[in-house]
C-alpha cells in the first residue's frame, strides 16, 4: 500500500475513532500529531470531501431507487459510478455504503418543526440518542436519515449533546454556515445575522460558504461569524458562559449593551429600545437572573449608568450623559 493509501484508510479510521462514545483526550492529542504528518491533513480532507459527495448526491440516488420500487422487482438498475474516479479505495468503499443498503432506509424523512415562544426553554430528544435543548423564541428543523442527520437553525440558540454515529453524520446549517460534528456538546447562536459557535466538549468542524477549508473548533473555543461576511473569528471563552441560559442566567463578560438588549426581547413581549448617543456600546460585565421584566430591567440600571423609562408600548433605556463608552 503506498502512503498516499494509507493515509486515507487512516483518516476514514480517524473519521470513525472520533466519533465513539468512549473517546477521550488521549484520543484528540493523538489525533492531532497525526494530523501533522505529511499528506495526513490532505488525506483527511479527502475523506470528508467523499463523505461530502455521498451527502450531495444522495438525493439523486435515492430518487433512482424510489423507482425499482414501484415497477416490476426484476427491472434492472444501474448508478454510473464514474464520479468516483481518484478518489482511491478507501474513498470509493466509503461511497459504496450509501448504495449497499436497503432501500427503504434510504427515503428521506420529513423535517420536524421545533420552536419555543418567549421566556420558554424545551427539552429535545431525537429518535438517534443525541439531545438539544432549545432556548427562549428559537425555531430549528430536524431531519433524521439514514445516511445523515440535518439540523437547520432558523433562529434562536440551541445546546446539541450529540449521540456517536459513524454511519450518519450530524450536520447544521445556520445562514450560511455548516457545522459537523466529529462528536460532541456544542451550543449554536443565530441572532441578528450574527452566528456564535462554542463547544464543550469534543470536536466541531464550521464551514462558511465559498471558503475552502472548514475551521476546526475544541473545547473552549468560539467561532463568531457574521452572515454574509468574508471570514471568521475565534477566540478562547469560558465555555461554561455561553450556556447560562440553561439554569437562568445571562452571562456577559464586557459585552455592547445592544447584544444584552437583544437577548432580553427574546425573553418578554414589551420590547426594551435604547435611546441616546452610543448607549448601545455601553460595556456589560455582569449575570443577569431571568426573572420578571422589570426585576431585569432594575439590576441593569444598577449595575450601568443606565436610565429606565416606561411607555405605553415600550421601556426605553438612556445612557446617562457622564456615561463612559
């Protein structure tokens, strides 16, 4: 076997490894001296690139085995595998699964709608073992397959603990990123056209629209990303922050008072609205408890040079003209 072979039946191997329940930090340290041997990081490229493929073309292929199904058993049916061309052994075994198996478990399922209203978290259990819990005004899709699973992002906040599957990869998509996961927790903010990825635990892959290779996230590291945008940003947090929300609290470390004027309309129909020069990049370092409106609003003013007036339809904060930006 030349090295270029062994390298990829080494990263479809590593593809796997990662993805068991029982992998731990020895594992990743491993894994990541591996990576440094030459050609291993285009080996493993490689592999995901054909596991890629499989996903695109899916559909097509399952459409063409729809059909046997619905005319005489004995009618012939053929796939060109010319795509398949360069990609080596172990890329075209990998290929060869989606074909192999049964039929019936190759239908696409429908997508399941989930969402929360305001002020509500939910609890999700998916069918494969994996767990989401879904925060306050979030609506996010699930379609479970059986060669992938597809979690789409509409809106909102969402902690994925996600279940090992080798044979079916969890992919979200959130605007115009992919997140996949080699296994692992993670939590997934969209909001406002800003995109934040932070993982807990394991492994996270992030791949933005037009760009060529996909930025590899460990634990206490954040991805923020705007929509539309070229590029990314990643920087260590404390990880453990991101997720407050859970037990009720909103954790900010020298955060714009604007992102935490759009976290609490999330949680509360009266809308807060900010009223004066650069209020909105008044710096916050702080938790927040999620409570009642105005129990929030009064911490905020206390703890800020903020002012707090009511409306009929609105409570509008001013930052107090002696306030530092």
């Amino acid at each position: 076997m030349s090295r270029s072979a062994q390298h990829l039946q080494e990263a479809a191997d590593w593809l796997t490894r990662l993805q068991r329940p029982e992998v731990d930090e020895t594992d990743w340290l491993a894994f990541d001296a591996w990576l440094s041997e030459p050609g291993a990081q285009e080996a493993y490229d490689a592999i995901q690139a054909v596991d890629e493929e499989i996903f695109q073309r899916g559909p097509a292929v399952r459409g063409a085995l729809v059909e046997p199904r619905r005319v005489a058993a004995k009618r012939t049916f053929t796939i060109d595998w010319r795509w398949l061309g360069g990609l080596g052994v172990a890329a075209a075994a990998a290929a060869v699964a989606i074909v192999v198996a049964p039929w019936g478990e190759l239908l696409p399922q429908p997508d399941t709608l989930y969402t929360t209203a305001k002020g509500e978290n939910q609890a999700i259990q998916l069918a494969d073992g994996s767990r989401i819990d879904l925060n306050t005004d979030s609506h996010l899709s699930v379609r479970l397959e059986k060669d992938a699973r597809r979690v789409t992002v509409h809106d909102g906040q969402a902690l994925f603990d996600v279940a090992h599957d080798p044979s079916r990869p969890f992919l979200i998509t959130a605007g115009d990123e992919t997140v996949r996961v080699v296994g692992t927790k993670f939590d997934v903010r969209r909001r406002d056209g800003q995109l934040n990825v932070t993982v807990l635990r394991g492994l996270v892959e992030v791949s933005t629209d037009g760009e060529d290779s996909p930025v590899r996230l460990r634990p206490g590291q954040m991805l923020e990303h705007s929509e539309g945008a070229s590029g990314v940003v990643v920087r260590v947090v404390a990880a453990e922050d991101q997720v407050g929300w859970r037990s009720g609290r909103l954790i900010y470390r020298d955060q714009p008072l604007g992102r935490i004027v759009s976290d609490m309309n999330h949680y509360f129909d009266r809308p807060l609205r900010l009223e004066g020069e650069d209020t909105a990049n008044l710096k916050f370092s702080g938790v927040l408890i999620v409570d009642g409106q105005d129990a929030m609003v009064r911490r905020l003013t206390s703890l800020m040079p903020l002012s707090a007036t009511p409306t009929h339809d609105s409570i509008v904060l001013r930052g107090n003209a002696s306030a530092p930006n």
